[in-house]
C-alpha cells in the first residue's frame, strides 16, 4: 500500500468516528440542554471537516514535481495543516463567545436551563473513542512522516480533551444542582482555551514551513557532522535547510582539494548526499557546492 493509500485508510476510519460522535454529540446537546456538549459538537464537526481537507490535499502533495513545481507539491499538505490550524481558531472563538455570553446572563440574575444526563454519557462516550482515534492517527502519522497527519492527529486529542471538559462541566452541574449550571457555559470557555493553544502550534508549524525557516540547530548540527566524516571534506559552510511537505531540503558548500580529478570528486559528493538520504530520507532533496581548498 502507498503512503498516500495509507494516509487516505487512516484519515477515513477517523472520518467515520468523526460523523458517528458528530451526530451523537448534536442529539445529545439538543436533548439534554448543554451548551458544553454543543462546542463539543462543533469541535467535532470541525475535525470532519479537516478530515475532507487532509484528503484533498495529500492527493495533490503526492504529485511529483512537474515543469510548473520543480520541488514537488511537498508543500500543499503544509497548506492543509495551516487551514486545520485556521479552522480550529474560528471554533474556538465562537465557542468561546457563546459561552461569555451565558455566564453573563447567569451573572444577571439569568436561570440557565440544566444538561441532561445524555450530554454527559455523549462526552464519555467521545473521550474514549478520540483517544483511540489520536493514537492510532498519530503513531500512522509518524510512520509515514505526515504533518497533517499528525495535526489531524492532535485535532483528536484535542476533541478528547474539550470532552473531559465538557464531562466535567456537565456532570458538575448535574450533581451540585440548579444554581450551578452555569459550570456547562463554563466547560465551553476550557474548551475554547484549549483549541487555541492547539491553533497556535498547528499555525506556527505551517506558517514557520511556508516561510522557509530553516530546521532546528540540532537537525543543522548533525548534518553538518555528517559532512565532516567524511575524509579530505573540510568546512562545510553556508548550510541552508528548509521543509518542503514531509521532506527537507539541505544545500551546502563544501571544500575539498582542489587537484582532485573532476570524477573523484563528483563521487564524494555523491557520498555525502547517499549518507543524508539514509539518515533523512531517501526523497531528501541535496544540493552539494563544492569548492577547491585555499
């Protein structure tokens, strides 16, 4: 099975869980009054919702490079995981205005309609079932070196986790009575801090991605470690790096006796670029620059 075959299996078997706790969770916050269970919802409609953006967008990151991209479509799957990233930061917002908007009218005097018992076993029910959906996507996800894998991955655990607090919320206000039903608007307001934080770092990733910043140190020091290895290479220098999808591209100046035949020379620098394949991936794209020793 291809990578994008695989991609395609995991995403879809999230998708299902996706539309099954979707609807559940809707049936549950009309029926059983909460407002926690209806961010919790949406939360999962928009996890559908960027199941159907993974889809497309590996299909086309898969193409290889043509005359019109000549690093191939790496990058529209980075695309992918910044829109995952733009659609948490709009659910996130509009739960977490809807649920100021309770607390205020509570705070006036307001008496807030109390959850039913459904909404709570809805958010039980998702806990369980996103946890398992995070793992199984996350460990494919790094397996097959997919970021948007990955961000749909943490779109899970982070489905799983606005439903403990939304759990929390609700079973709150079930157990402590009619005065304290306001700890459901409350729960949405958890949820929504939460979906933020995980907007950040999805949007940092990709946007950091789509302005070429180059890797971390580490990641440059150990390629040029590797450079270094080899014999009679010396100073490597004016290393560039930078991500290009699920692979990375790495140019680099080296410097090498300038009396070597033109053939020796080329094989070393096939050399170094075959050991940084191994170590990064065998689709690493590797740019060597070689230059006599002074």
């Amino acid at each position: 099975m291809s990578r994008e075959q695989e991609i395609y299996k995991v995403t879809l078997v999230g998708s299902a869980g996706n539309m099954a706790l979707l609807a559940f969770k809707f049936i549950a916050a009309i029926i059983g009054h909460s407002s926690a269970m209806m961010a919790d919802a949406i939360h999962s409609l928009s996890d559908f919702i960027t199941d159907i953006v993974v889809l497309a967008f590996v299909r086309l990151s898969a193409k290889p490079q043509d005359k019109s991209h000549d690093y191939g479509h790496g990058k529209f799957e980075t695309f992918a995981t910044f829109i995952i990233g733009i659609a948490l930061v709009i659910v996130s917002i509009g739960i977490m205005v809807a649920a100021v908007q309770k607390v205020v009218l509570w705070a006036g005097g307001a008496e807030l309609q109390a959850p039913g018992k459904l909404a709570l076993w809805a958010a039980l029910v998702s806990i369980v079932v996103k946890e398992v959906l995070f793992r199984y996507t996350a460990v494919r996800g790094k397996a097959l070196n997919s970021q948007a894998m990955i961000a749909n991955a943490w779109h899970h655990r982070s489905d799983a986790l606005s439903s403990i607090a939304a759990a929390t919320g609700i079973g709150g206000a079930i157990v402590l009575g009619s005065r304290w039903t306001v700890l459901d608007p409350v729960a949405s307001i958890f949820v929504g801090l939460m979906l933020v934080k995980v907007a950040y770092e999805l949007l940092k990733q990709s946007v950091d991605e789509l302005t070429e910043s180059s890797l971390p140190e580490d990641t440059e020091q150990e390629i040029a470690t590797i450079i270094s290895s080899f014999p009679d290479i010396t100073e490597p220098h004016n290393l560039r790096t930078r991500r290009i999808g699920n692979r990375i591209a790495i140019e680099a100046h080296i410097r090498m006796d300038g009396n070597l035949p033109l053939r020796e020379a080329h094989d070393r620098a096939t050399a170094i670029e075959k050991k940084l394949k191994e170590r990064f991936g065998p689709t690493t794209h590797i740019n060597i620059h070689m230059e006599p020793i002074k």
